[in-house]
C-alpha cells in the first residue's frame, strides 16, 4: 500500500478496571445493548450473552476496483487508471458464551495494485498481513463487560461512520484503533460507559515496511523515504468515552458522547530525545429517526514532542507504509445516511464530509468528502465510494507522504473505490 498510497501504564488502572467491574456486578440491573449487524466479531465484547453459545469460525474473501481520477505515470504526468484486484482475506473466530466471549481476526493482503512491483513487493496475496484484533472476556450477571487483549481503544464509537476507507479522523488515527488492553464497559439507565487501559501498541505485522505492517493507524518508526521522520510508539494509553440518551420519542432518537485519551510516546529514535505525549478529546451527537440518520463529531488532538526535534509533525504508519502528520489540530466529521429499496434490492447511503484543522498557520488543511452506496445479497457485500480528496494521503497523486502533515498540492482529487466481499 506504500507505493499506491503515495499517489493516491499501569497496574494502577488495571485494578481499578475490575475493581469498578465487581462493583457494577453487584449494584447494576442488567441491560441488553444492540448488536450491529455489520461487525459480528466486534460485537461479542458489547452484547449480553447468546441464545445459544459456541464457536463460530469463518472468512470473507474481498476484491476491489479502483478508479484513479488524479493517478500519475512514473515521469509525474496525470493520467486515470483502472484497477481490478484481490483486496483482502479476513480470518475470524467468534466465541459467544453464557459468561465468556473471545474474538479473533487477521487479514492478509498484497497481490493487489496496492503492493506493486514498483513498490518493492514481490505481488501475492498474503505477502502482508497482520492482527486485527484478538481478544478475550467475561460478561457479568447485570451485563457489565470487561476484555483483555489486542481491541479497539474506546474514543468514541469505534466506526465513526459508514464509510469503508474511514475519515480523516483514521488517518490521524483517532477513528478505529487497535491495540492491547484491558477494557470495562457498562450500561445504565439511559448511558454507557466505557473505559479502556492499553500498555503497548499494536506489534508490527509482516510486510516489507521498517514498522508499518499494522491494520489501524500507530505511531512507528518512520520508513527511509518519509522526510524529517520519527521514530516513536504508543505506550500506556488510557481512554474513557460515556454516551447517553438526550431524547427517545416513537422513532426519533438524539443521543451524545464525550470521549478523551492520554498516552505516552515513547522514543524508539536510539538517541536521548525523550518521550512525548498524545493527548485527544471528543465530542459527538447522533441522529435518527428510523429512516433518516445522522452524527457530527469534532476532536482535538495535541501531541507534544520534546524540543530536540521537529516538533510540528509525528510519523505515523498502516498498511505496511508510513506517512507524517500534523500534531496539533481539530479533526471535524459530519455523516448523513439512510437505508433505501430499489427494485427489491435494499441500499444503504451515506455521505460524509471530514476535515483535518491543523493548528501550524502554513499547514494546509486536509480534507475529504465521500458519497456511498452499499448492497447487500445473502452472503455478497458490495460497496461503492466517491472519494473527494484535498491533501489526504489516501486520495490523489502526490498527497501520501506529507499531506496530512504540511500538505500537498492543495488541489482536489478524486477516485471512485468499490469493494466486493463475499462472507464464508
């Protein structure tokens, strides 16, 4: 993905964490709490326990189309290119039970226009790969949760929205984050709440990257061709986020959440630098009327880095790259969707605008709007997405390495993405 996507802490926590478990086990009423249909593995750490329990084991095998509005042939001239190649295999195993549930996932990649020649892979699938997430837990007689192992960190809702490719907020990785820790969640009356300690960071996968080999955005070593890079990981991440109903009428409902996150970033550079901070705080509001839904969310993320370096930009890695981007800023995302028939086939759409404010005066801003579709057919998934790009490293020419740091070329691009997953 290096190559088409440059076009294109404590013991402390840990007790209190069981310690609140216990309590709520013995002062709460039970609650049941919605499943969504689309993420099965993810839901197991959030609903109550199955009618029936078991393994579950299965797959989906995915393609995707790529149409690139703004590519670029080796000499730098813009030119359109067309896609059509294996996306991704995704590995899972389910565990529900009466009192414990687990999960596991990995995917492997390459064999793709993602991970060409060009760029120094040999091209065949699983030439990367990678955990998702892999995760153990016990529920509660009131439904209290608590997990331990490699899962989303709770900022927020783990998807933001509908989209595939994610927001702004996943570049900068603020939207679906990984990594190993202990988390407690528990339903009241009315609210939820969930609270999270994460030691460490997502390890690094297989792939050809010096340390970029993972699903969610992490903070890396940075890879020789990212200018001014860094070398740093994420330690002793603490999170919380509580939401709760603001109003339930018939088929409206309007809810809230505030969410923040503390962390360490350790320096792996090999020279007394010193360790920086990650700091991030959230803010989001839901929609829906049945039909209808909608969220508007805005972060603030301030990454502090000790004055020995440049401290105006941080490298971050995924999918077997790495990329720069600003360290301070506001991320704000807007979503609006809803579920639609046409000619018996149900479609769901959505839009989303996002956009990454830096605070640096010189910085250009990134952005990205994208329109959808999805369709789904027993165990066929298609979706289809427009992808509207201002320096935003994953859309457009020329935007990959810096765009989410400095910036681009401060122009638009565009491309039109499909994925098409079969579930086994």
């Amino acid at each position: 993905m290096r190559s088409a996507f440059r076009f294109a802490r404590s013991p402390l926590v840990l007790a209190l964490c069981l310690a609140c478990a216990s309590l709520a086990h013995a002062e709460a009423p039970a609650k049941e709490v919605a499943t969504p249909t689309d993420t099965p593995a993810e839901a197991a750490a959030t609903t109550p326990a199955p009618a029936h329990t078991g393994w579950t084991l299965g797959g989906v095998l995915r393609g995707r189309w790529d149409v690139r509005f703004n590519d670029a042939h080796g000499d730098g001239s813009r030119r359109t290119s067309n896609h059509l190649s294996f996306d991704t295999l995704i590995l899972k195993a389910d565990y529900d039970g009466q009192d414990y549930f687990a999960s596991a996932q990995y995917r492997f990649y390459g064999g793709s226009v993602l991970y060409s020649h060009a760029g120094g892979y040999r091209n065949y699938p699983g030439e990367v790969s990678f955990p998702l997430q892999a995760y153990a837990g016990r529920r509660f007689a009131n439904g209290d949760r608590v997990a331990i192992g490699l899962q989303p960190v709770v900022l927020d809702e783990q998807y933001w929205g509908a989209q595939v490719l994610g927001s702004i907020g996943f570049v900068v990785g603020l939207e679906e984050v990984y990594a190993p820790g202990i988390t407690y969640r528990h339903d009241g009356d009315g609210y939820r709440l969930a609270a999270g300690y994460y030691p460490t960071s997502t390890p690094d996968g297989k792939g050809i990257s010096r340390d970029g080999a993972r699903y969610s955005t992490a903070f890396v070593q940075g890879d020789s061709y990212v200018p001014n890079g860094t070398s740093t990981s994420e330690r002793d991440l603490v999170a919380a986020t509580v939401d709760w109903d603001l109003l339930k009428h018939d088929d409206v409902t309007v809810s809230a959440a505030v969410s923040g996150l503390y962390s360490r970033l350790q320096d792996e550079s090999g020279t007394p630098q010193g360790d920086g901070t990650r700091r991030a705080l959230a803010a989001s509001v839901k929609v829906s009327n049945g039909t209808w839904r909608g969220k508007v969310l805005v972060a603030r993320q301030d990454i502090s880095l000790p004055a020995s370096r440049d401290t105006h930009v941080i490298t971050v890695g995924g999918f077997d790259a790495s990329y720069n981007i600003a360290t301070k800023g506001t991320v704000v995302f807007a979503e609006v969707g809803r579920p639609l028939t046409v000619a018996g086939q149900p479609f769901d759409l959505y839009a989303s605008l996002s956009r990454f404010i830096k605070d640096e005066a010189d910085f250009k801003d990134s952005q990205r709007l994208t329109l959808g579709a999805a369709w789904t057919h027993g165990r066929l998934r298609v979706s289809s997405e427009l992808l509207v790009g201002r320096n935003d490293p994953f859309v457009g020419a020329g935007q990959y390495i810096s765009g989410a740091a400095e910036g681009g070329d401060d122009r638009y691009k565009t491309s039109l993405f499909t994925v098409i997953g079969y579930r086994f």
